[in-house]
C-alpha cells in the first residue's frame, strides 16, 4: 500500500473536485491510501483525509483584483492569480513543504498545481494530470499565445520574479517559466481537439478524459431523434436576465439547468415552457431526449458530448472555455459565443441557429464513434495506473 497526495490549488468548475476524487476513490480500490490537499475542502467526501491546499491570492476574495487587459498566455494567468508579487509563490511552496512533511507521500498527483510540483519536485515521484488548458507544456521557451495577441505581461519579468521566490523557497530555479509545470509524468485528460497545446505534446502524454466516471460507461450515442436543447449554466457567472428571456423567445423544448436559478426566475420560465431543473441530469437522459447542448464549455461535458455525437454551443467566459468553444467550431462540431457579450435577440438566434442545423448535428455523429474509442478505458483509471507506475519505478 502507498501513501498518495492529490493536489489541486487553481480552477473553479466542479470538473476539478470530480476528477480527484475520481482518482482517490480509485486509488484507495486498489489498496492504496488517497490523501486530499485540495483548494475547496467542502467539495470532498467524507472518508477521506483532507487538507486544505494553500491558496493563490486571487482565490481570497479580499485579494481579488481586476485585470488591466484579457490575458493572452498561461504567464498572464499566473500573474492575474499573484505570481509575480513577493511572497506569494515562495509562501505557496513553504506551505506545501509542511504538508508533505505531515503527510509524507510516496507519490504526488498535482491537479492545476503549479507550486506543488516544485515543491515535490526531487523528493518524492510527481504526476501532474488534468485538462490541457492547466498543464502547459514544461519545455517550451516561453509561453506561446493562444489568441494571437501579444502577452500582457513581461515573461522576463514574470521569470525573474518566481526565481527569486523559488530562491527564497530552497528551490531550484527554472530555466523558463514553463519549466514550473515539469512532473516525472504528465497525463493529459483530454481530447486533442480540446488541448490548446496539442502541437507541442509529447507521444504518451494523453490519457481518456473523465467522462464515465459517475456511471462507469460512457454516455450512450445519441440516435438524432432528440428534440430538446440541454442549457447547463453552472452558476460560476451570473445569468443576466436579457439571456433568460432569449431563451423564451427562441420558442424551443429547452430543459434548463442551472443550480443558482432564483425561484422567481424559475417560475416565470417554466411558466414560458421551459422546464428547470433543480438537480443535475444524468447524461443518459441529456443524450436520450436532446438535439443541443449549451453550457460554459467545461471539459467534461465538451468531452461528453463529443462522445454522445450531440452538437455543442460554448457560451464563453475566460480564455480556457473559449479556446474550448472555437476549437468544436472549427471542427463544425459545435459553435462559440462569449457569454457577457449575447445580449436577448442574440441568445434566442444562437439557440435556434443550433437547433436546426442539421448537418451539425450529422457530422457529431459521424465523429462520435473516434471520440468513443479514445475514451476507453476511463480517465482515473489510467491516472491511477501512471501513479502506481511511478511508485514502482
């Protein structure tokens, strides 16, 4: 039996928790001992150990700061999250440093952890797994742009500035600040046509997404006679009510999920023929019954969907569900929109835009069947035999 320390600091979607404790129930199945360091304690089960992970400063809500333009590379996002002020990373790695001394693993999993694996980095076998979105390439030079602009911050300076906390830490320092992301492993749970780093991944780097996990097989195939638009809005941004109302106006059988829905809200839709529901849908019954789904463009039900043949509209709000949205747009596999720009006349053309077009929907289910065999077997499995393979190593 091995002691095993999953980590996850940065992300907010439900996706995150899931994945984990996807990976500790399946570690702990195999005789192992799972131990939980994870940026939200609340969204663990109870039976296992939990730590709190040590927070970036734009996780502390008195710490949130705007930022001054849209970032272009994964060196803006750190420096948005705190990167480059003095003591934070230095503090991050410090803090980690007593949690592996407490816990002493004898392998680290790190989940969207970028001061975890320096800290683990040469004292214990370190896997990083996770979408392609959080795991940047480690052997990159500089990050590279994913949108085509500019970056907006200095990666000199950004460099200069987590060497020196690096120092401060007792840690070696990067040659480049990709090289933050460096692990003894790398598992990428994820599609290719939804990592923005696919052309720079290394052959072995990509493992099943998680999208069976709950159920253990994967969502049925959809058979085209679905005739419902599955709208999932996670509650991470809040819903303007111009949005709500474009989904009346658009006229179509719409099944709404939407966990912070106001009573009131719910009422006056479900009054216009929407039908709400309070408690999430199992996918089953997503595939059985729809022609479409919208969301925000978390992976895993991108991943889902793919898998299912449905067609998808990304309704966008950070540069990861973006990137998420254009990339199923290029393959004519769904469509994108940024969700603070819709305004009411343009939620209801997007949703009946979607709904009736048929050879969207026909080249899903062309595609399905290869996205089905990629996803075989399932995402923590395969992360579970990496962490074992390291151990054994």
């Amino acid at each position: 039996m091995a002691r095993i320390l999953i980590g996850w600091e940065l992300g907010s979607g439900r996706g995150h928790a899931e994945n984990l404790i996807d990976l500790a129930t399946e570690m702990r199945a195999r005789g192992h001992d799972p131990v939980l360091a994870v940026q939200q304690t609340a969204a663990m089960p109870a039976g296992f150990e939990i730590w709190q992970a040590p927070l970036w400063p734009a996780l502390i809500t008195s710490r949130a700061r705007p930022s001054r333009s849209a970032p272009a590379t994964f060196g803006d996002i750190l420096s948005a999250v705190g990167l480059g002020e003095a003591g934070v990373l230095s503090g991050l790695i410090r803090a980690w440093d007593r949690i592996l001394a407490a816990v002493r693993p004898d392998a680290v999993a790190a989940e969207f952890a970028p001061a975890l694996l320096p800290a683990a980095r040469g004292r214990v076998p370190v896997l990083s797994f996770g979408t392609g979105f959080a795991q940047p390439p480690a052997g990159l030079a500089a990050f590279p742009s994913l949108t085509g602009d500019p970056a907006a911050r200095d990666e000199a300076a950004l460099l200069a500035a987590a060497n020196r906390e690096i120092g401060l830490a007792g840690a070696a320092p990067l040659l480049a600040l990709p090289a933050l992301f460096a692990a003894d492993r790398v598992l990428v749970q994820a599609f290719p046509l939804l990592d923005p780093y696919r052309r720079w991944r290394r052959e072995g780097e990509y493992a099943p997404p998680p999208v069976s996990a709950a159920t253990g097989s994967l969502p049925p195939l959809a058979d085209g006679r679905g005739e419902e638009i599955f709208v999932y809005l996670n509650g991470a941004q809040t819903v303007r009510a111009p949005l709500l109302a474009g989904m009346v106006d658009a006229g179509l059988p719409i099944r709404l999920h939407m966990p912070s829905i106001a009573d009131a809200d719910a009422a006056v839709l479900e009054q216009a023929g929407i039908t709400v529901e309070r408690q999430p849908v199992p996918i089953a019954r997503v595939v059985e019954r729809s022609r479409l789904i919208v969301s925000h463009g978390g992976i895993g039900l991108a991943a889902a969907a793919l898998c299912a043949g449905l067609p998808h509209i990304v309704l966008s709000f950070d540069l990861e569900k973006r990137l998420t949205g254009l990339a199923l747009a290029e393959a004519g596999l769904g469509r994108q929109a940024e969700f603070r720009a819709l305004d009411r006349p343009g939620m209801a053309r997007l949703l009946a835009e979607g709904f009736a077009d048929g050879a969207m929907a026909a080249r899903c289910r062309d595609a399905a069947p290869a996205f089905r065999a990629a996803a075989v077997p399932g995402g923590a499995r395969a992360v579970a035999d990496a962490v074992e393979a390291l151990i054994a190593a």
